[in-house]
C-alpha cells in the first residue's frame, strides 16, 4: 500500500497551477532581457513563425487542425501548463546551447518543479521525508572542487526529487511542504554526504492539455527515475543538473530529453538492502 493513497490524486490542473504561480513569483524574466536589441527580438520571432509557416506548407495543415492548435494552446494556458510543456520539449536545447562551453560536470535542465530555500542540512544529512518514506535508501557523497582541481568549501548542494510514487511537494498535494527537498553545504574539503530515497520513474501530468497532445500523437509520458540538484559556490557558475539511474527502461527515451550519459550514477547495493553511489561535481569559474 503506497503511503499517499489517502492523498487527493495529483492533477494537471494543480500541478500546473502551482508551476505558473511558482514562475511567477521567483523570476523576473522580462527584467533579465530589458535591454535586448529590436532587431534580435524581430530575428527571433520571425524566424519561429517562418519554421511554423513551413511547416503549414509543408503539410497542408488544414482549418480544422489550425482550429484545433488554438483551442490547445488556450487550454494549455487555462491549465497553467505551459512551464510544463516549455521545460518538457524545449528547455533541453536551450540548456544545450547555454551550456557548451563548459569544461566542469555536464549539466540538463531544471524542469518546473524546483523551489529555493530548501532546508539546510549542513554537510552530512538527511533529506527532509517522511517517516517510513517508501523507496530503496540511497547514501550519496561526493565532493564539489573547481576545474582546477581546488575543493569548494561550503558550496551548496540543493537537492529536490520526487517520491516513490513519482510526486513532487509543492507540486502534489498531500505532501509535506519540504519533503525530499533540501539545501546542502558542503564541508572545507568540499565534500557532502546526503541520505535519501531512490526516486520512481514517473509520467508528466497526462490529465491536462499535454496530456491531451501526448495521447494524441501516440508518444509516452515518461521520465525515468532521477535526481534534481543546483550546486553553486562563489564565483563559480551555478551547475543545474539531473542524476539518473542505470537500468529504467527510460533512460533512452525520456519524454524530456534530458538524459545525457555523464548523468548517470552508479549505486552500489549494500549488505542491509540500501544503495550507496559517489558522485561529485566540477563547476566553472563564473
Ligand atoms: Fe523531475
């Protein structure tokens, strides 16, 4: 009997609710690209409606299909899905592109679900769970350093993943606030130790409008099973990663595209039933 069965189903409404309201409240992405030249707005704007105008031509799409893209796309609005739908199909290439230059750990997109100022654990905790929280216990260390091989003294470790039933808190109602969501400092030699669970594979929210898109076009909605981290330090850029497992039927065709081999852990099975798997991270100078 899983843990969360006297819990209101999740829905895509809710999820998708708290993920637009979530954007909103931490961001100010207009602010960030104020000063953003006319002609780059116009290039850009431009040459998406001349890929969907090609696409039009290319395919013959007809009134009753351009109809029905309206209606999506207003309900993928009405729903607050479109943090969902941009982070699932388009942040991998934009994380891609921003990214290429780097020479410390490879990084992969954030997704809708992460929320700042997660508990602190210091540098050798526990994640905020439940009692009895249902998954394989994971003992995870590993130390931050520089490219240049320096550790990183009190660089940060956020942490956020979903249960074993593949819910997020904040996200899923039922849960509590900070569970499986954590903030960790990493010791003078760099080095963290966090305990935790495995976390499940799971589906995107399949109720709402992605959904909708997802059963029509005959795909999946799977993302395997993974980790979510930021690790940042001073003068350092800030890494956004995700942490995957070897083994889910997943981690080849992740609904995402966020799965990249340097992501993948190695956990070791332990004598008690728990896992135990190192894995640390190199960031760049800022
Ligand atoms: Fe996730």
């Amino acid at each position: 009997m899983s843990i969360t069965d006297d819990a209101p189903a999740a829905t895509a409404a809710a999820s998708g609710a708290s993920a637009t309201a979530r954007f909103h409240a931490d961001k100010s992405p207009y602010d960030a690209v104020r000063d953003t030249p006319k002609e780059r707005v116009s290039l850009l704007a431009r040459e998406v409606l001349e890929a969907i105008h090609d696409t039009i031509r290319k395919h013959h799409v007809t009134y009753d299909e351009y109809n029905a893209l309206k209606a999506w796309m207003i309900d993928v609005g009405e729903t607050g899905e479109w943090p969902l739908f941009l982070d699932v199909w388009v942040e991998h290439v934009v994380e891609e592109v921003a990214n290429a230059s780097r020479v410390g750990s490879k990084g992969t997109i954030e997704g809708p679900y992460y929320v700042p100022d997660a508990p602190e654990q210091g540098a050798d905790g526990t994640l905020p769970m439940r009692d009895g929280e249902p998954g394989t216990q994971l003992l995870w260390s590993g130390t931050v350093s520089s490219t240049d091989g320096t550790p990183l003294a009190d660089a940060k470790v956020e942490l956020w993943q979903a249960d074993a039933d593949g819910f997020y808190s904040q996200f899923a109602p039922g849960l509590p606030e900070w569970n499986l969501r954590g903030t960790f400092t990493a010791g003078q030699d760099g080095a963290f130790r966090i305990r935790t669970i495995q976390p499940a594979p799971y589906q995107i929210p399949t109720d709402g409008a992605c959904g909708r898109l997802i059963a029509a076009a005959g795909w999946h909605a799977w993302r395997p099973a993974h980790l979510h981290v930021k690790v940042s330090a001073p003068g350092h850029q800030l890494l956004t990663a995700q942490l995957y497992f070897p083994g889910d039927p997943h981690n080849d065709d992740d609904i995402a595209t966020a799965v990249k081999p340097e992501l993948m852990l190695n956990p070791q099975p332990q004598p008690d039933g728990s896992a135990a798997v190192e894995y640390g991270f190199v960031l760049d100078p800022a």
